[in-house]
C-alpha cells in the first residue's frame, strides 16, 4: 500500500488545539494513522453528489473527523472535527468548496 500525504487545513488545526487533551491526543493518532490506511475499518463515506474525492467520517466517541481521499494524487485532506450531537453535517459543502466538481 503506497504512503498518503495527510494535509490538515488550517481551521481543522485550529478546532484540534481547543479540543481537551485527551480527545486532542487521539485525533492526532488518528490523522496520522490515515498516511498509512485512510479508510480504517470505523471510518464510514459520506455521501456527497459531484465530487471527486471521496468524503469520509471517523468517529472518536462523540468526536468526528471529517476528511477527504483524493486516490489519484494520494491525498487526506482533513477538513474538520467537530462534536456530534449537534454536528449534523450540515456545512459540508461549504468544506467542500475547493474540490473540483467531476
């Protein structure tokens, strides 16, 4: 299995560093484990119409991370972690701005 570049976008990192300290450590494990498998056996896709990459989600307790798979260029794009409930998924597309629509 090839090495993928994990990129965490600025406003991710910034949710991570307000995150407590024990569930900010184990994010942490978690984005780096995505280099090497970024579909671990939790980690479920969400479903997004028109877009490239493929979205998924990994839930750490009531914590998701929210990010990106773009195969081709062997890339994680780690778009959010955010607090369910209330997180509904709802600013999605907005994450998604940036992706180019197929």
């Amino acid at each position: 299995m090839s090495r993928y570049k994990v990129y965490v976008i600025p406003a991710a990192w910034k949710e991570i560093k307000e995150l407590p300290g024990r569930v900010r450590q184990r994010v942490r494990k978690a984005i780096e484990a995505f280099a090497e498998d970024p579909r671990p056996a939790k980690s479920k896709a969400i479903e997004v119409q028109g877009l490239i990459p493929e979205v998924r989600r990994l839930r750490l307790e009531r914590w998701r991370i929210v990010y990106a798979i773009t195969d081709a260029d062997a890339l994680v794009d780690v778009l959010a972690i955010r607090k369910r409930p209330p997180y509904d998924y709802g600013d999605l597309e907005a994450l998604l701005k940036d992706y180019p629509s197929k």
